[in-house]
C-alpha cells in the first residue's frame, strides 16, 4: 500500500454560474466547496522538509475558485467539480486522487446540506 497525505481545503463560498432552472441561469449562486486532494509521498517528512514536498493549500482554494473561468455557465454542478479535479491534475503530477463537494446553498429551506461528492483518481 502506498503512503499518501491528504490536503484539505472546507466550506470555501464561491459564487458561479450554474443551474438548469430559468432563475438560475442569468446570475451566479452561492456554492459552498470542499476540496481534498490525495498526494502521493516522496518519503518521511523531517523537520527541514521544504514545501516542494509536500503541496501549497492555496493550490486547492485556487482550482476552486480564481481557475473556475469567468463568465461560464455550468448547466451541472458536476461540471464544476470536474472542472476542479482537472485543475489539480494539471497543476501537479503527484495529485493521486481529488475529491469535491459542493452544496448548493440556495435551494436549502432549513440549513439543510443538498449537493454532490465527485471523486476522481488519476489514469
């Protein structure tokens, strides 16, 4: 089994243009996203270990929100989540497995949570 460390990035709110419905699809909505990313290891980590072995958190929060493309409108929430996964893919060769969840936060009634989880491993 091979080691790996898992970087998180919870609960970011971006406003992105996605729906189906008529009063979705001219402004943008509020998503709430979390992103974790499984990295494959180079080794131990040591008290001098540089950040080239590991990965910056801000690489996640950047795929889900400043590298979603301005100005397109995703019909699925899923797209975006997928837009995500290939983000991070791109972005660094040891990115193992991505796994996004996004909630909708304009259609809960009662602080309830309703959204999707996409995982995605490398081929």
């Amino acid at each position: 089994m091979t080691d790996r460390l898992q970087l998180h990035v919870r609960d970011l709110e971006v406003m992105v243009l996605t729906g189906i419905y008529s009063e979705e699809t001219h402004l943008p909505q509020p998503l709430k996203m979390s992103v974790t990313v499984d990295l494959d290891l180079p080794g131990r980590f040591g008290p001098d270990s540089p950040l080239t072995e590991s990965k910056n958190y801000l690489d996640l929060k950047h795929a889900a929100t400043t590298a979603l493309p301005a100005g397109v409108h995703f019909k699925l929430v899923e797209a975006v989540a997928e837009h995500i996964c290939e983000t991070l893919f791109l972005q660094d060769k040891r990115v193992a497995r991505v796994e996004v969840e996004i909630i909708k936060l304009a259609i809960a009634e009662a602080g309830e949570s309703i959204g999707i989880t996409l995982v995605r491993n490398r081929r």
